[in-house]
C-alpha cells in the first residue's frame, strides 16, 4: 500500500506540469527598461555603425553618488556565438559615468556591446542590440 500511494503521489508530480497548457498560464515580463534597480537609475547600452566604424557606447546614471565601475566590450558575431574583439574599463565616483568609443569594423560582419555595471555593490550585465558594419 505505501509502494502505491508513493507512486501516485510521484506521478501526479511528474504530470502534473504537462497538464498545463501555454494557454493557462499568464506571466508579465516588463520590459528591461522598467526593470528596478537598486542604486541605479538608469542604463543605456548601445551600438552604432557608420562608415567603416561601430560605435559603441553606456551611459549609466546612478540614484545618488557611488562608486561606479563599467566595463564596455564590443564583441562580433561568429556563427551563433558572440566574440570579444576589445574592452574598456572606467571606474569613478559620482551619479554619472559614461564610456564613448569607435573602432574600425569590417563590411558585413555583426557587432553588439555588452556593458557590466558595477555600482556601491549592484551589479548589472546588459547588452544593446546588433548592428551590421557598414
């Protein structure tokens, strides 16, 4: 009796999820731009590509004046895998810091950046969306 009821009780578990149909099921994700941060007020990272150039940049505002580390890397696009091709790192102390850059890029090829954020003890990974070198 106890093997049976230790059976069923493990199949309802194991069905259980696959009872749920996509149509039952109802989460909100925000988008990232209203995602909370704690000591952050904002991030902006982004990317841009113009005449044998790609620009990335970040733009980070803190809610008051804190230690702030960034960390900007551009990366290009082999296959379905994202490669780092260099990074720039700034630390200062303030409610703003913002990395500006401009690198030579290849026709054709897909870059994005990614910036990690560091502020007081927040720690935050975003990337920008892809453009192709022009």
């Amino acid at each position: 009796m106890k093997k049976v009821l230790i059976f069923v009780i493990t199949c309802c578990f194991v069905l259980s999820p696959m009872m749920i149909s996509a149509e039952e099921i109802d989460v909100y994700i925000p988008p990232d731009n209203n995602i909370q941060y704690i000591n952050i007020s904002s991030i902006n990272c982004s990317i841009s590509s113009k005449s044998g150039k790609v620009n990335p940049s970040v733009l980070v505002r803190g809610k008051k004046s804190y230690d702030m580390n960034v960390t900007l890397i551009l990366q290009k696009k082999n296959g379905t895998s994202w490669t780092n091709v260099t990074k720039w790192t700034a630390h200062s102390y303030g409610t703003r810091m913002e990395i500006n850059k401009s690198m030579n890029c290849t026709k054709g090829i897909t870059y994005r950046a990614v910036c990690n954020v560091k502020v007081n003890n927040e720690v935050v990974q975003k990337s920008s969306g892809s453009v192709i070198g022009k």
